[in-house]
C-alpha cells in the first residue's frame, strides 16, 4: 500500500509562487494516476490536477490552467504541483491522491473512481 505525504505548503502573497511536493513511500508510483485535490473553507473537495504515471498524460482543471504545472520525479518517487500566479481564491488544504484503476487522469481529478489514497493535505493560503 502507497503512502503519500505532502509538504510546501504556506503563506504567500498574490502574484506569488509555490511548489507543493508529494512524496510517496511503500510501493513506487508505476501504473497509478496522481492527482492534487484543493478543499477551501465551506467548499467541497475539487480536483486540481492529476497526471498518469503510466503515460504521463496530465489533466488540469480551469482553474489551474496556464498557472499550475503537475510533474513527477521517478526516481525519488514523487509528484511536484508548481503553482504560479496564486489568487486569494487558491486558498485552501491541497491534498494529493493515488489511484491504480482509474482509467484516465480526468476520471481521477473527477474523483470518478473507488478505493483513492489520500494523503493528510498541507495548508496553502493566498493573502495580502
């Protein structure tokens, strides 16, 4: 069973940047579909964007378009989430999941699928 821990999570100022890592331990990450969830205050938990590690087919959501970029390092077996030009609206607890039978990296991001490990999820706040 994959263990997923994240970290970069922090107080930033719109405008800025930061780089949220996933870190998994227990089993490599081949054959399974990563993704990054945000959950802000009083909303449901959305998909970000997820990337396959079987094709490295990626998929973001609107919101992330043109500002996030999702990435994977092979070798010290872990996800990378680059965000760029942060709105107050990216406010929320990011949390990265791993998936072995999703079909696609959207039906991962759509949360689509069954049996989802989560990690604990890392606080990211955008604030002036």
């Amino acid at each position: 069973q994959v263990q997923l821990v994240e970290s970069g999570g922090g107080l930033v100022q719109p405008g800025g940047s930061l780089r949220l890592s996933c870190a998994a331990s227990g089993s490599t990450l081949d054959y399974y579909i990563i993704g990054w969830f945000r959950q802000a205050p009083g909303k449901e938990r959305e998909g970000v964007s997820c990337i396959s590690a079987r094709d490295d087919s990626t998929y973001y959501a609107d919101s992330g378009k043109g500002r996030f970029t999702i990435s994977r390092d092979n070798a010290r077996n872990t996800v990378y989430l680059q965000m760029d030009s942060l709105e107050p609206g990216d406010t929320g607890v990011y949390s990265c999941a791993a998936n072995r039978v999703a079909e696609s990296t959207q039906a991962l991001c759509a949360m689509r699928v069954g049996d989802i490990l989560w990690g604990q999820g890392t606080q990211v706040t955008v604030s002036s």
